[in-house]
C-alpha cells in the first residue's frame, strides 16, 4: 500500500512536471506566433493592381498615415533638416495613431545642395536617408515627394507652379537611385501643381502663365524610371491637387504600369462636397487607386475631415493627415500639440476615426 501511495505522488508530480513544460511551451510558441505575425503584416513590394495598391504577399493594401512637414524647408535657413524629433521613440508615437505610411516632403535646393541653402548636399541626403530608414526599419511605408523646388539661381523658398526643369530631373534620378531598392517607398514627383494646364502638367517645356521651363509629369516619370526604380509614383492633379478631372486622359506613359493618382482635400479646396467627389473623383477610383496625400481643415475642428474620411472609407481610398507638427492649428492644420502623439482639437477626429482601422487594410474591389 505504502509503495503505491509512493508510485502515485511520482506521477501526480511527473503530471505537474508535463503540464508546467506544456504551459510554459504554449506561452512560448504563442510569443513567437505573434512576433511572426507582426513581420508578415510589414507591407513590401508594393505596386499597382487595377484600382488597388498590392504588396508581395497578394495583399490589397490601404494606406493610412500622416505627413510630416519640416524637411522642405527647415534646411533653407537653419541648421537643421527636420523638424520636431526624428528618434525612434517620436516615431513609435505616430504608430500609436494606428498609420502605417509617413509621407516625407523634400527640397530640391537642399537635396542637391545648390542655391546657398544651410543644410544641402550629402548633409542633408544623410539626413533624410537616416530618417526614411528609421521609418521603414520600425515597419511604415514611406512617400518621398518633391515638395519645394526653384528654377535657375533662385533659392528655393516655397510652392511653385509645377516642378522646373533647371533641376527637378536631376533631382528625381538622384532621389529614385537612392531609393530604388526598396519598392516600399513611393516617389511623389510634385506636392501641388497649381495655375497650369493638363498639358503643361504632363508635357513640361514653356507653359503660357510660368515665367520658367517646366518639368512635366512624363518627364520626371521618365527620369525615375531610367534609373531602373520599378517603385509606384503618385501623381498629383492641377489647382493644388484638388483637380483630378483631367488625370486620366493625361496619364503619363509609364513602362512599369505602376502610377497612382494624388488628391489633396481642405475644406478650403475648391471641390470640397460630396457632388464633386461623387462626379470626379469616385468614377477615377474605380480605374486607378488614388492617395490623400493631405487632407484636413483650417478651423481646428474636425467636422469636414469627418465626412471626407467616411466618404473616402464607402471607396477604400487611402489618406493621409496634414501635418504632424505642433504649429498652431489656426496657421495650418495640425494634428498633434506634442510630438508624444497629443492630438489637436482637430487631430483628435483624425485619431480616433482610424483607431479601429488594422494596421494593413485589405479592401475590396469597387
């Protein structure tokens, strides 16, 4: 009796022993599970389906971020490139707001480091390469576009027409050798082409009303692509990207077939309800995807960006919020009144529509 009470403990104990090693293993491997998880959902290899974004895995792909404004002209004046932190801790706070794309703006002047700017040449490359890399290593996707530029000697200060073509193609082939390598970065040839025709926009060359020669959207599709870049470009439209009546008829060739078209939506913008939207730009949504690259309003509220994100979601748009900087909002739209995430009265509407939103969205066709 006393040599099976014996025989018992050992193997209630041997029981205890397997159950522990059991839990312990499925904690474990539950660990590895998610961290496995997490690499998968990191988008790469993106590129144009149809009227869909897609990455390597076959996935249709939403982007859903901020831009950050600072890098196009804190390098005129200053000693500095960007604007705000750049660390890893500032960008784990914009992951808080659930983004997966950051969209960085460049100046032309301070890329080639012409013109008499503070931070120019390989300082700034440097510079915004450190930071694209950061982005991309902490899992976001990242737009690269030219958002300030200037013709001849003329020191490149703020928006002009259209991209010069002085210097914007060797800025371009510059820009896609860099970056070719990695096909999660989106190359935006010009932030808001403005005051032109769709012919000037897509041809460049002398254009009736811009006082320099222009770089037309062919031309720096052009340039990209000679670099052997097979990245997706995202053109935006006339009237500040507002206008995109004319994008498809006046589409550049692109040999890559990987061109996506670029709205910008205030509620200062001409085509700012939902009969235009409904006229112009759902019938273009249905043929190529389209980016809100920026969007947002000036009254530090959140009631026009509200409809404009729920009308935009009916259509599996992706967008992104102008700007995550600390600037007053009554100056610009601005997202957040600390780089630790804190939104603005207007940024709190951003936030919290796309809280719920996964970090890849996988949309249907229209």
């Amino acid at each position: 009796m006393k040599n099976l009470s014996i025989f018992l403990n050992i193997l209630v104990q041997i029981f205890l022993l397997l159950f522990i090693g059991l839990i312990i293993f499925i904690f474990v491997a539950n660990k590895a599970g998610k961290k496995q998880t997490l690499r998968v959902l990191i988008p790469t290899g993106l590129y144009v389906l149809n009227n869909q974004i897609v990455d390597d895995a076959g996935r249709n792909i939403r982007l859903i971020g901020v831009s950050k404004s600072g890098t196009e002209y804190s390098c005129v004046s200053s000693s500095t490139a960007i604007v705000g932190p750049s660390d890893v801790a500032s960008i784990d706070a914009m992951k808080t707001w659930n983004i997966n794309v950051v969209r960085v703006p460049l100046n032309e002047d301070c890329w080639l480091g012409i013109n008499g700017v503070v931070v120019g040449g390989i300082n700034y490359q440097r510079t915004i390469t450190n930071y694209i890399n950061k982005l991309i290593n902490n899992g976001l996707i990242v737009i690269v576009e030219l958002h300030w530029s200037a013709p001849g000697t003329q020191k490149t200060t703020g928006q002009m027409q259209m991209a010069d073509a002085d210097h914007s193609i060797t800025f371009w082939t510059q820009v896609a050798s860099a970056y070719k390598s990695n096909t999660s970065i989106i190359f935006e040839p010009y932030n808001e082409p403005y005051n032109i025709d769709w012919k000037c926009w897509r041809d460049g060359g002398t254009c009736t009303g811009v006082e320099y020669k222009v770089a037309g959207m062919q031309q720096m599709v052009n340039a990209i692509r000679e670099t052997g870049a097979t990245n997706i470009i995202a053109l935006g439209g006339l009237s500040s990207s507002n206008d995109l009546s004319g994008w498809l008829i006046n589409k550049p060739q692109d040999p890559q077939n990987n061109l996506v078209a670029v709205w910008h939506e205030y509620n200062f913008s001409s085509c700012k309800d939902i009969d235009c939207w409904n006229s112009q730009i759902a019938p273009l949504a249905l043929k190529v995807p389209i980016i809100v690259t920026e969007l947002g309003e000036n009254d530090c509220s959140h009631v026009f960006i509200d409809g404009l994100m729920n009308w935009l979601d009916r259509y599996n748009i992706s967008y992104l919020g102008w700007a995550w900087n600390t600037w007053d909002c009554k100056t610009g739209p601005a997202l957040i009144s600390n780089y630790d995430g804190t939104p603005t009265a207007f940024g709190i509407g951003f936030k919290e529509h796309i809280a719920s939103f996964s970090a890849i969205t996988t949309s249907t066709s229209q």
